[in-house]
C-alpha cells in the first residue's frame, strides 16, 4: 500500500488528482471515431518513445499515451520537458494519414496540432493561446507572452506519425522549469480539470485532423492555413532565425507558405522560407 507522500499514490496531491481512464475512454472512444485506444501510466520517460515503439508493433491509428510524469520527455532538437507528476498533460498520439495524405504535405502535422490546442483551450480553459512557429504554445501571463507547452511530431515507420504535446496545466510559479515558462493557472484559466482539457483538445485534434486528412493534407483547402496565421504570434514580428553553422537570418515573419515554412522578408526586399528542420531558434529581433 502506498503512503499519502509518495509521489505514486493518488492521494499525493489532493489539488492534482489523477486522470479518469474509465471517463476519458467512455468520453472518447467511439465506433468511426479517431480515437480507438486510450492508456494513461503513472510515470515514463517518454510518451512518444513509447508510443512510437508500440506502432512499430503494429497499433492501430487513433492511440492515445498519457503519462501522469514524464522523466525523459523530448522537444525540438532533443530538448528535455519535465514537470511535477500530475502538473499537465503529457501525451502522445499515433496518426497513420497513409495513402490520403502525400509526404510533402506530413510536415503540417505539428502545426495542425498546434491549432487543434489552442482551439480546445479557448473553449475547455478558456485561455487565449496563440503559437510560436513552429511548435510552442504560448499564454499570457501579467501581459507577457510565455511559453506554455510544445509538440513534438515524429515519424514512426513507413506510414505511422507520433505527435506528442506537453502542456503545463498547474505549475506555480516556483515550479516553473525557467522563469519565463507559463502554465494556465498563471493564465488564470477558467478550469483546470485536466480531464476537461484532455477531452476538450484531442476533440479538437480529431476535427482538425478529419478536415486536413480529407482535404488530402491541403492546408488551404482545409482551412488548416489560415487558421494557423490566424493565431500565430510570429507573424508581423522581425525575428532572427538562426541557423545551422553560425549562419542567422534577420527579416519580417510574414506568411506561412503551403508547405508549413515560415517566410521571412529581409530589408532587402527578398522573401525566404525556412523550414522547421533547418532552424535551430526563431527569436525577437
């Protein structure tokens, strides 16, 4: 039998209790629907690691992994994420687009999740959340913008994608990893129920996802395109891009071109895209 203190007994932390599987499964899984296995482990080191590990054993699309503590868990250019058990929402989802989306068209993925979050939120919590190209999710906190969660997409096999996303739900202020991260309850959101949230996004990541994947993955004919310029909060901004080898690229971020990329006008007058792959940082200028 576990003790109230330890860190793996339910009762650790009465305002972080811990998620509802039989609620989320009943709320979440439907025949047709996208969803169609949902698991939620105390602690691991990496959602997507594990979830990437079970499509190569063959699991069907629509898998959910969520973790009450992530120990190891991965950003952009292996960037650790880590928070106090119970604190957010650590998961990972599997997505087999297949034949009805062309590889070209995959790297819409992170983005595409970024606007299903930022859409659950705004109904779930509702916290204005806007995006910072390419992957972060920012809240605002006593009129600053601060960096409240990220995604992860990567590729699994042949046909499968893992897309992960980590959301900091209720870390105060001392918890904080760095002290210009944020989390809802800085953002004063209107609920904190991480079960609510949980429902609330990954619904919305089904729309986006549907509407994308019949589209054929054309963000503009799914809307995905505008809906992402729409809340992105690099755009309009002269930002540096740095870049592999030394190199930077200084220039207003004004548009999002078909392929997901980011394009930046130099003071020369030129236009050049850069992609998710080729940054290492997009900061102010």
């Amino acid at each position: 039998m576990t003790e109230p203190n330890d860190p793996s007994s339910r009762w650790s932390d009465l305002e972080r209790p811990p998620l509802n599987v039989r609620a989320l499964r009943h709320g979440l899984i439907r025949p047709g629907g996208l969803w169609t296995s949902l698991d939620v482990v105390t602690a691991t080191g990496s959602t997507n690691s594990d979830l990437a590990a079970r499509a190569a054993a063959g699991v069907a699309e629509g898998a959910v992994l969520v973790a009450e503590e992530q120990t190891a868990g991965r950003g952009r250019l292996d960037r650790r994420w880590s928070a106090p058990a119970r604190s957010g929402l650590f998961f990972s989802v599997l997505l087999r687009p297949g034949a009805d989306v062309p590889v070209h068209r995959l790297g819409w993925l992170p983005l595409l999740t970024g606007v299903a979050v930022a859409t659950g939120l705004a109904r779930a919590a509702g916290v204005d959340t806007s995006l910072k190209w390419p992957n972060d999710l920012l809240v605002t906190v006593d009129g600053e913008e601060r960096k409240a969660g990220g995604i992860l997409a990567e590729r699994a096999g042949d046909d499968a994608v893992v897309v992960g996303i980590g959301l900091n739900v209720s870390l105060r202020t001392p918890e904080l990893p760095v002290p210009t991260a944020g989390s809802l309850v800085l953002a004063d959101a209107v609920s904190l129920d991480r079960d609510t949230l949980l429902r609330a996004v990954l619904r919305s990541l089904e729309r986006w996802y549907g509407e994308w994947r019949a589209a054929g993955g054309d963000p503009g004919a799914s809307g995905l395109q505008e809906a992402y310029a729409a809340g992105c909060a690099t755009l309009g901004r002269v930002v540096r891009a740095e870049l592999p080898g030394d190199r930077e690229l200084v220039g207003e971020a004004v548009a999002i071109d078909g392929d997901g990329r980011l394009v930046l006008r130099t003071p020369d007058g030129e236009r050049h895209a850069v992609g998710a792959g080729d940054i290492v940082h997009v900061r102010g200028a």
